[in-house]
C-alpha cells in the first residue's frame, strides 16, 4: 500500500535522514566527497530544514510504500520557489526516492500529488530544475511531457553546475 501524507516539523529528523542518503545515494559518483558533504551541510542542516517547513509558501510531503518511508516531495509556489516564475507558476523543488524503492512508480504518484497540488492552489505550469549529467531524471521528466524552457547555476560546494529548467502546463 503507498500513501502519501504532509511532512510536520516533529518528523524533521525522517526528513533529514531521507534526504541525506537520497542525495548522497543520486549524487555519489559524480562528484568529490567534499562537494557532497558541504552541500548536504548546507542544505539538509537542522535549522535550514527547520526553516523550509515553516515557510508558509512550501510544502513537503513524505511517501510510504508498505509502512516503510520510501521519500519524499518538496513544492514551492510564491515567492519561495529558487527562481521567480511568476504566480501562476509551482516549483517540484525535489523528488527523493531512496534506491531500493526506485522503479516502482513512487516518482510519478509524487509528481501527480504536485499536479493535483498545482490545480488545487491555481497554478498554470509546474516547474523544476535537473542537474544536466542527471539523465535518468531528464529522461523521466521528458517522457512525462516536460520540456526545456532554459537553465542556471547551481552552487554545489566548490563547483557551478547547470541545472536544466524542465516546464510543463498544467491541464
């Protein structure tokens, strides 16, 4: 059985545990220990995921396949997405899988929750970013029907990365 269900401030440590090992697990082989370690400093520290939960224009939703925490989906709308797109716009700012759970459709029930969310608060197009070396997500995220609509710099540690922005309107 997989339910999803809202992420509260009392489940902060799921959520920084399911984030670590997600990003770590994705990001591994392509980057330097160092990088990994300042970004997940940086991004997944207690007070900075703290902060993300309490922000009132994002929201994060946990996944559960058989009772077991599978990951995770993180939404920005407003002035909280990492680029400014407008208000009709709504931002997938991560879906995490943790390998073992990978390749069981969990990624697209994540994102349809994000298209169900979009209609529900008024949205017109969603939105995210995808590292450019990160084909497996390009690939799932074209076949889905999004689309390249431009690009910019995401500071991984010590390294500028190009994120892909991927775009598709919400019908």
């Amino acid at each position: 059985m997989i339910t999803i269900e809202p992420c509260s401030l009392g489940q902060l440590d799921l959520l920084r545990s399911v984030s670590i090992d997600t990003f770590i697990d994705t990001f591994r082989e392509e980057n330097t220990e160092e990088n990994l370690q300042a970004y997940v400093d940086r991004a997944f520290g207690e007070e900075q995921l703290e902060k993300e939960l309490a922000e009132p224009e994002s929201a994060f939703y946990l996944i559960y396949l058989d009772g077991q925490l599978a990951g995770y989906l993180k939404l920005n709308w407003g002035s909280s997405q990492t680029e400014q797109m407008g208000n009709d716009h709504l931002e997938v700012e991560r879906i995490y899988i943790r390998t073992i759970f990978k390749r069981k459709g969990l990624g697209r029930m994540l994102l349809n929750y994000a298209f169900d969310e979009a209609k529900s608060k008024g949205k017109h197009v969603i939105w995210l970013g995808v590292w450019e070396k990160n084909q497996d997500a390009l690939y799932f995220y074209k076949k889905l029907g999004f689309f390249e609509a431009g690009e910019h710099v995401f500071q991984f540690g010590s390294e500028q990365q190009t994120d892909l922005i991927l775009k598709q309107a919400i019908r």
